[in-house]
C-alpha cells in the first residue's frame, strides 16, 4: 500500500513560523498585534493564522484581547522558575531511569542530536541550538513512553525555548550547556543512575540560575536608565 505524504498544512506551518518569532523576540513581549498584519506579514489567509494563535494561546505564548487584537505574553521569572522546577523533577527522574536500562537506540539517538549541538555551536545559529538543545531533552523523556510526561514537556517547551534564546547570546553558555549534556550521557551510557538523576538536576538549576540573573540585569538596567522629563 502506498502512503502518501501530505505537505504540512497552513495552520501548522503557522504556528512554526509565529512561534519561533516569539522565541527569537522578532515578537516582542507585550507587543500587539491583528490577525491581519501576521497574515499579510505571511501572504496568507486570516483563517489558518487565527487557528496558529489559537493554538499558541493554549501554550500561553500569546493571548486575546477584545477589541484589539492579540498580544505575545510577557516574560516571567516567577512562571519560568516554576517551568524549570517541573522539568527537573520529570527529567532527572528519565536520567536515573533511562541509566537503569540504557536503550541502545535512546543513546544512539542523544548521541546524534549531541554531535548536532556541537556544529550549531561552530555556526553560532542561536535559533537551531535551542530546537536541538530542547531535542536532547525530549529524547531523555521520551525514553520512558509515558504519555504523561511527553505531554508534559511539550506544554513547557515553548516556554524554555524562548528564556533559552535569551540566555545563550554567548557562545560560551552555548559550550557550557554542550558539556552538561554529555555528562548527563555519559552517566546515562554508564549506568550510573545516582549520577545521571543529578547531573539532569544539577544542568536544569544552573539554567535556572542563569535566568534569575538575566532577569535580575535587566531589572537593573530598567532603574538605570534615566527618567524622561516631561515637564
């Protein structure tokens, strides 16, 4: 029997392209925006970007407001830190699981994706490391098939893509994170469950420490900046 595969459809290839604005900040936090300049931006119809921004609402990137338009939701430490807390808890228990009983094609492909990471970092390409560092960890979750936990991840992804842009403008925090994944599987390839359970804790707390200190600069670069005068 053949299949034929169907080319994406506008609704999905919509919600791609507004998300990774979102996550790049070519939409800004609390920015506006209408239906119709997305879909002119596109040159496509109203209909399959409303579906797009409706379905992106679901994952709290943006939301309605009547008589408006459509607003990309602010950024929060308070929110992002409680994404964080949730991963932790859901991937270092992967870890210490997946290390338990290594699956050849789970290490095989966190392999991969590892040997990705490193040529994204050679090219700088923001963009595509936080797709493939995110991708590292989805393959960790989706190692024990639970549904659940997939589901899970899925609803917080979007949200640590978009701090993570952020707070991988140097190339550096790029290599960082590069060599915390590959502790992590190495711990996972050698069985050491106790190691792998907290070395996926340990990489998720420093993010988090990371993001607590970009927000806490640009706090401080907020107060800095002078006053305008209207008088």
């Amino acid at each position: 029997m053949y299949v034929v595969k169907r080319p994406e459809s506008l609704r999905t290839q919509a919600i791609v392209q507004i998300r990774q604005a979102i996550v790049t900040g070519q939409l800004a936090p609390a920015s506006m925006h209408s239906e119709q300049s997305i879909a002119a931006d596109m040159s496509i119809s109203r209909t399959p970007v409303r579906e797009a921004l409706l379905h992106l609402a679901s994952e709290g990137l943006v939301e309605f407001v009547p008589q408006r338009g459509v607003r990309v939701t602010e950024l929060n430490a308070e929110k992002l830190g409680d994404v964080f807390q949730v991963r932790t808890a859901i991937e270092s228990y992967c870890a210490f699981v997946l290390a338990g009983r290594p699956s050849k094609n789970v290490l095989a492909a966190l392999d991969v994706t590892l040997s990705r990471q490193e040529d994204i970092i050679d090219a700088a390409d923001h963009l595509r490391w936080v797709e493939a560092n995110m991708e590292f960890h989805t393959i960790l979750v989706r190692s024990l098939e639970n549904e659940l936990m997939d589901k899970t991840l899925a609803s917080l992804a979007s949200h640590s893509m978009r701090i993570g842009y952020r707070m991988i403008a140097r190339k550096e925090r790029m290599r960082e994170s590069l060599t915390e994944h590959r502790a992590i599987f190495e711990a996972i390839r050698r069985r050491d469950q106790d190691r792998a359970r907290a070395l996926a804790a340990e990489h998720l707390y420093v993010c988090t420490l990371l993001m607590n200190q970009m927000f806490s600069d640009l706090q401080g670069a907020a107060r800095a900046r002078p006053k305008r005068d209207d008088a």
